[in-house]
C-alpha cells in the first residue's frame, strides 16, 4: 500500500465549479500535511499547509481529519488558471517529504 | 530575494556515466532535500543535507550521494548511471530549526536528466 494515496484524475471541470481532491495516508504518526500544486513539468509550489481546525485561503480550503487518516482541498469557483496537477504530502515528523502521485485538474473554459 | 537555483536545466548521459547536478538553496535557508521525480509519479525522497552532513537517506542505492557546502549550495552525484535514472530531480531548501522536525520546503526548477 503506498504511504500516500491520490485519486490521480484527470478531473475535468467547468469554470466555476467547484471541484475537491481527496488524500489518505498510511501512517498515522504523521505530523504535518501540505497541499502542492505542480504545472506540467514545472516544480512543485507549496499551495497551503493542512492544519487540523481546517483552513482557508481564497478560494482553496484544507481539511484534515487525523482520525480517518484523510486529507482533502476543496477549490470553489474554479479559474482556467487552476489546471495543473495537485500533490498531497505528508511529513511524518521526519525531514522527508511523502508525496502522492498526485491528483490532474483540468479546468474547461 | 533569490530563490532555489539549480544547474543545469537538462542533461543527456549514456548509461554508466556519472552526472554532478547542482543546487543553490534560498537566501535564508540551511538544508537542501534531494528528490527525484519519474514521469507521471510524485517525487521520491532522495536524501536531505544539514550543515554539511546527509541527516535522512530515502530508500536510493549508493549510487547516489551528495555534498552540501559551507554557503549551503549542494551537489547530487549518481554514478553507474541506469536508464531508469532518467527523471526529474528536484532540489528544495528549507529553514531547519531545532525541535521542529516539519516544516515547509521550497522547490528549485529541477533538473531534467536523460540517460540513453
């Protein structure tokens, strides 16, 4: 089983829509949770850290639900802009990143 | 304010060489990650550099090694170099600061290694 698991899509959406990616993860001493958003064969970029009260940035909310081991973003009124692959990671309180495979968006005009 | 760099861009080896790719963290920042990231797959940790020294080692054979140098900047060297190493590696540099094993890391434009 892998340590992080994303449904990889493609996601295929409207603009405006609204659109949510779903994450489980294997460990449960995991500590810390991120959401990165990856253009096509760009770097990935730290889009929002996941806390566990939940939280909001613009358009973009994260929810972690530590009991369920299960991590989600939600992206409200979808951009054209917003097309790219979404990777969930986890820190499991050592210095390494685990990414999943990550979860394609493609936002139709 | 300059963030992560790396060199070069793409690279096109044969199989059994050895490649050197380069890495300069962000301003501020003291520990440099190693990933490598195949097609369609999220990047696999490879190792991570703090203050010289290799802290965690990701589940890579010995092929791989690293340096990191006192200005921060880091090496990755693969020798013996595989088809399959062909990906794109990934730098990222972070802030590493005591009692605090999380925290976010920030990626350079990667390396795009070809080998033939």
């Amino acid at each position: 089983r892998k340590e992080v698991e994303q449904d990889p899509g493609p996601f295929n959406v409207p603009e405006g829509a609204t659109v949510a990616f779903n994450c489980t993860y294997s460990n449960s001493a995991s500590q810390s949770f991120f959401w990165y958003r990856q253009d096509c064969r760009k770097e990935p970029k730290l889009l929002m850290s996941v806390y566990s009260s939940g939280n909001e940035d613009g358009r973009f909310t994260a929810q972690l639900n530590r009991a369920s081991q299960y991590i989600s973003l939600l992206i409200r009124d979808s951009k054209l802009s917003d097309s790219a692959t979404y990777l969930c990671v986890v820190n499991t309180g050592r210095r390494a990143l685990t990414f999943g495979s990550g979860t394609r968006l493609q936002v139709q005009p | 304010d300059a963030g992560v760099t790396q060199s070069p861009t793409h690279l096109i080896k044969t199989r059994g060489q050895q490649v050197t790719l380069r890495c300069s963290p962000k301003s501020g920042h003291d520990t440099v990650s190693w990933y490598q990231q195949a097609l369609g797959q999220g990047p696999q940790f490879i190792f991570q550099y703090y203050e010289e020294e290799e802290r965690q080692r990701g589940n890579f054979p010995d092929r791989f090694s690293g340096h990191q140098f006192p200005n921060y900047s880091s090496e990755l060297n693969v020798n013996a170099l595989l088809l399959g190493d062909s990906a794109l590696y990934l730098c990222a540099s972070s802030l590493f600061r005591e009692g605090y094993l999380s925290y976010e890391q920030y990626f350079g434009p990667g390396t795009r290694l070809t080998v033939t």
